[in-house]
C-alpha cells in the first residue's frame, strides 16, 4: 500500500512557506500522510503574472498586512519571527542546496533551519556564509553540500521542479498538490490539504 | 462595561465574504463579541492599486484556485455553491440596501441571504429583482426598502464607509478590524480576529 502522500511547495523567498515548513512535519505525521519536500522558484512564475517582485511589496497595504499577521501568526504558533531587512532574498542557493539535501536525509531539516535562519532571525539566506552556518548548525558538512548545489544536475532539477509547479497552476507559495494533482495555497490550506491526501491515498 | 466589538467589512461582490458572513453570526455568539456588519465597496480601493477588476480575474491562475477553493470550503461548511455567471457582480444596490436595513433590524439577515443569494444560488445580485425576492424572502416590504436605500444620506454613508475601509489600511474582503485598529484580512482570519477583539475589550 503506497499510503498517503503530499506534495509541499514552497520558495525560500516565500513569508508564509516559513509557518508551513515548521507545522508541516508534526502534522502530516498525526496525519499518516507522507509530505514530500518540493521547493521551486517563484521568479519565474511571478515573470509570467507580469510582476517583477513580490505583490507584497507591489501592494504596500497587502505588505504591511501581511508583516504584522506573520508576526501574530507566529506569537501564536510559538515560532521565533523577526522581519528581515531585505524582502523578497533570492533564494536560488537555497534552494539547490536543499535539493542536494533531500537525496540525502538531511534536506528537510535545512529547509526548517533556513527560514528559522531568515523569518525567526532576520538572517540574509542569499549569503553563502549564512548557508554554510546552517548547515554547521545540523553538523553537517559545508564545503561539500555547496559544491553539489552546484552540480549541473541539481541546477537541471530546480527548473524542472519550477516547470511541474508552473503545470500544475502554482501561483504562489507554500501551495500542496495531492496525488490526483488537486491545488492548495497558502498555509493556512495545510490541514485541508492533508485532508484532502488522505482521501484519495 | 461596553464589552468586546469586531468590525466586519465585506463587499457583496466577495466571494470569500460568503462564508465569512455565514459563520460570523455563530462564532461572534460563542466568543462573546458584539459584531458590526460594515458593508462598503472595494472598487475605488481595487483602482487605487491599478485594478480594474478583481485580481481574481487579472491572474487567471489564482481565480482557477480561489472558485476551486471556495467549492471546497463550502462543502466542508456544508453551504450550498453555485458560482454565477458574471463575477464580480456591482454589489452598489446591494449595499445601499444592507445600510438601510442595518438601521431597521434586519441588516444582517439581509447581506446573508444576499450572499447565499449570489454564491449558494448563483443568482445576480446586481438585478433590483433579485434585491426584491431577496426582502420578500425575508417578509419584509421590498419597496419601501429600495426606496431607502436610495436616499442622500444612505448613499452618503456608503460612501464614508468605504472612505473608512481605505483609512484603516483595507486592502481586500473581507476584513476584520477591532477597537484598537488591529486589521485582519481574509475568511480565514475570523477565529483570530475574533480572539484579538476580545481581548483588547
């Protein structure tokens, strides 16, 4: 029995791809629902929209709403949260090293580590120095976690990934995708989504 | 002691005001706050951002996933759904009529069934005869209320109110905002809202 599974979708860039990362994993396990860590980049996805950064920022009052419910939303939960002084980070490096990461058991925990490092502490993730203290931080091994991130192969399967999320009419992120391709976004559709992934398993 | 008060912003042509405004009524009783019903129009704040139209209609992407999303919340809800053929209907009459009747008594009966009118039936709200029904639904007397509702002073309170909506930093519906001018967007933010509201009384 393959058992249930979901697609999570989320860009490093992405505000609140940070409380679903650091709920995801207690709850897809209460769940019985095995998560599968997807991380894609919005740019390109964005381009298409015709927007050339975050509608956070295109839209101050959608902005400055969002800041303050991510701030509420993470006094809520518990979690760490200080704003960065920098909004959208390109999250290209993140997001290959976290692809190397997951071929090899420690990706979902660096996804958890880099948007603690950024959303809970203010920390510039487009920093290589700040990847390599994450991955100190998980004792991993630095050097040779950024040399596969820039392996032709992982810098193939980032956009291949971009490309599945773009068919499967990803807009925005953290967005989940169940077997029979059904579309959530945002994090507030988690439980939902996972509802949903059990249904159809 | 005046007790705790949630403001309730919604524009008859928001698809995610509709399940807000059917479940307020119950969670606003458990939670001990007194619920203001503040209808205004989100057209002048929409073209203050460059939009013409509804977002939901500029980004196709995202319109797929919101009447896929809203079906979805509905059948958990267990609301009736039944998207119109036009969206976003001129939700104008609408709320001239919903003012009027929140002076009278009957105000939020009124933007219920308008909205179960609209989203549940698919109807179009934009059509008089359709506001009629509506108050005959309700056994009230349509005319005299049609009649209201296109006074000066209800058209000029209208106006203010979306004058209102802009000054607290409205962005999009429908909103939320207590006595402290703490703003939450978005049906999913009621439950919050509505702790915050008590919490600050």
């Amino acid at each position: 029995m393959p058992g249930a599974v979901l697609d999570f979708w989320f860009d490093f860039a992405s505000t609140y791809s940070y409380p679903a990362a650091m709920r995801i994993g207690t709850l897809a396990e209460q769940a019985h629902v095995r998560v599968r860590f997807r991380p894609f980049l919005l740019g390109p996805i964005f381009k298409l929209q015709g927007w050339t950064t975050s509608p956070f920022n295109l839209y101050p009052a959608k902005g400055r709403h969002m800041w303050r419910d991510l701030e509420r939303l993470c006094a809520e939960l518990g979690l760490p949260f200080q704003r960065p002084a920098t909004f959208p980070q390109n999250s290209l490096l993140a997001a290959r090293v976290a692809l190397a990461g997951l071929d090899h058991g420690w990706g979902e925990a660096f996804c958890c580590a880099v948007f603690r490092a950024q959303f809970g502490n203010g920390r510039t993730i487009d920093d290589p120095a700040t990847i390599a203290a994450v991955l100190s931080g998980l004792a991993l091994d630095a050097a040779p976690a950024l040399a596969a991130a820039q392996s032709d192969a992982i810098k193939a399967r980032l956009r291949e990934q971009t490309e599945e999320a773009q068919r499967l009419g990803l807009f925005g992120a953290p967005s989940f995708t169940t077997a029979d391709k059904e579309l959530f976004w945002g994090n507030d559709r988690l439980e939902p989504a996972l509802r949903w992934a059990k249904g159809v398993s």
